[in-house]
C-alpha cells in the first residue's frame, strides 16, 4: 500500500515555495492549528452541541465585549445575516463607498434582504459622521435607513483604518437617528494593532461585528458574527436559511481558537512589511498613496497591470491585478523577511 504523502511545509510561504501575495487568504494551516483539528471534540453544531465552536463562539464574544457570538463560513456570510437582522424590506443599509458589502458580496443585501445601499463619501476608507448623519432618511418619500455598516480596516481604500474618535461620532449618529451600527471587521484585529488599542475598544461601540478568522489571523475557514444573545438566537435562523450549518464544525472552530490566541502577534510584522514593500515600489517607479498605506494592504498603479502581474506569476511571486493598472499586494504571516527580499527583487525588474 502506498504511502500518503507528506502534509506541506507551513514554513514555506504557501505553496512551493512561492511567495504569495494575492491575499492573507492564501495562507495553510500551521502544525498547532492541525494538530488541535485532529483532536478537537465535536457535536452538531446545528443543534448547538458542539463544544469546540461553543468555546470559540464565547471566546470571540469575550475578545469583543459582545454578549454572544455565531460561528459561519464566512465573512460575507456574517455581513450579510447582520444586515437581515437589521433591516426591512425596501430599507437603506448606509456605508461608504467602495465597502465590501456592496462591491464582494455579489449583491446579497438585494437579494436575501430586499434592501439596497446609501453610500457616503470616504476618503481613505473614513467617513465623515455629519456625512453619515446627512444620509440618513425618515421621510415617507424616501426609503428609510435600516442600519449604518462600517468596515475597519476598508478594504478597497487600502487597508485603512477607521480613528476611534470617528468611530465614536457615527456611534453618536446612529443612537441620535434610532438606528442600529454594524461593523464589517473582517481585518479589525489589524485595525486594533494599528492604533495600539485592545480590540473591545473598537467592537464594543457596534451592535454587531462581523470578525474573519481566516485573514490575518490565519485559520483556514470562518468568521463570526458577535453581538446580543437575542440577535445571535435570530442570525442563527439566518445562517441556516444561507445554507450555513456546518454539523461537526469543531474541526474549523479548533483552528480558529488558535488563530485567536496566536495571530495577533503576527499582524505588527505584517504592517511593518507593507511599509517595507510600498517603500520600495515607490523607488522602483510605481504608483503608491503612501499616506493609505496603514496595514497589510497596498495598491499600486503601474500601466499593463494584468500582464505584468502574470510576469511575476512567472517568476514565483504573486498578486492580484484588480483593473488595467491596478495591483494589490496583501502581506501575512507567511510572507517572511527572506521571501519579502525575493519579491522585491523580482518586482524591481
């Protein structure tokens, strides 16, 4: 009988040696989150019997000063159950523009909630709450606003970050106007890192957060949607409506306890190498906002983005070409020192 081959080596940056930085999704599984798969004691969690995803669940919530926490596939899925949650049909989710649960959500907010976007100006990610305030609507004429939705850090703008002070008056807002505040915290743990702060002090100004285990933080699969226990017995209606109920998910949840407990750690050298990389792209004649550049996320613009980023593909290094001269490079845990110098190499070229 033949020998089943050897698991990759989770040193190595991804796959083969390749020094990936099309997303902080590529990343594998280190050896302490296989190991705590292989044994992690599991139940249906359907039925809410599984401890393992009942300890991450807790464990979220406690990290974000939220009452509870459901456990899903994905970020677009928690995104999308808060905004059931919060709305009616032919309400207005209000977010600023280029937010994810608009542009990577295929739609969704329409499609499962009947309910449509508001945007908002945000220079570099930040809206402006007297901005928020103006967008929102009570009157008979128009469609009235559900929810305020932010995302900390946005994406699109770069990987930015949203100040607490910012925070804090949308906060305000949304009290003021009688209207619940959910946060898209996909990257929110690089959002803490980045202004030094413990991670409650942005998630506990929210109704709700949606917190990806499966970006920086590195397990392979998963998010989790915190907030009150009432909406988490409602969202869990939601998950299952989306197809979301994962029977024995203890097996994941195992991963992303130790995602909890050892990727926070990881994300300053993360935000460190961005910095590192922009800087270079800069003398090597690209295109890059510095000032945007506050994370683990930059965008920079150089002329024929898609063949260029199918050279380097050659060459081991990889990243996303999002437009005719628009690339993004993400950095993560398993992009080391040494692979970080061979791409930059290969991108000076």
């Amino acid at each position: 009988m033949s020998q089943a081959a050897p698991l990759p080596t989770d040193s190595l940056p991804t796959n083969s040696g390749r020094v990936d930085l099309r997303s902080d999704t590529v990343t594998v599984p280190t050896p302490a989150m296989r190991e705590a798969m292989a044994t992690a004691p599991v139940g249906d969690d359907v039925y809410g019997e599984d401890p393992t995803v009942n300890a991450l669940q807790a464990e979220v919530a406690r990290l974000t000063g939220h009452e509870a926490g459901l456990f899903m596939p994905s970020g677009s899925m928690t995104n999308q159950v808060a905004l059931a949650l919060h709305t009616r049909r032919g309400e207005e989710v209000i977010c600023a523009e280029g937010s994810h649960i608009y542009e990577w959500e295929l739609g969704m907010m329409a499609t499962f909630s009947g309910v449509v976007p508001r945007f908002v100006p945000a220079p570099l990610g930040v809206p402006d709450p007297a901005e928020v305030r103006l967008a929102v609507r009570h009157s008979i004429h128009q469609s009235p606003s559900g929810v305020i939705s932010l995302e900390n850090t946005h994406n699109k703008a770069g990987g930015t970050v949203i100040p607490l002070e910012v925070i804090r008056a949308i906060r305000e807002v949304a009290h003021a106007e009688g209207l619940p505040l959910h946060l898209d915290g996909a990257r929110v743990f690089n959002a803490a890192a980045a202004l030094n702060v413990p991670l409650a002090e942005i998630t506990r100004q929210f109704d709700t957060v949606s917190v990806c285990l499966s970006k920086g933080l590195g397990a392979p699969v998963g998010s989790v949607l915190v907030g009150s226990k009432a909406a988490m017995g409602q969202a869990h209606r939601y998950r299952k409506m989306m197809g979301g109920g994962m029977r024995q998910a203890g097996i994941l949840a195992a991963a992303g306890l130790v995602a909890l407990r050892d990727g926070p750690h990881w994300l300053r050298d993360d935000h460190r190498r961005a910095r590192t990389l922009a800087e270079h792209l800069v003398e090597a004649g690209y295109t890059v906002d510095l000032e945007a550049v506050q994370t683990n996320i930059i965008y920079a613009r150089l002329p024929d983005a898609a063949a260029k980023a199918q050279g380097w593909a050659e060459k081991g290094v990889l990243a996303n070409a999002l437009g005719p001269d628009s690339v993004r490079f993400v950095l993560h845990h398993q992009i080391t020192d040494e692979a970080l110098e061979r791409a930059m190499k290969v991108l000076k070229g």
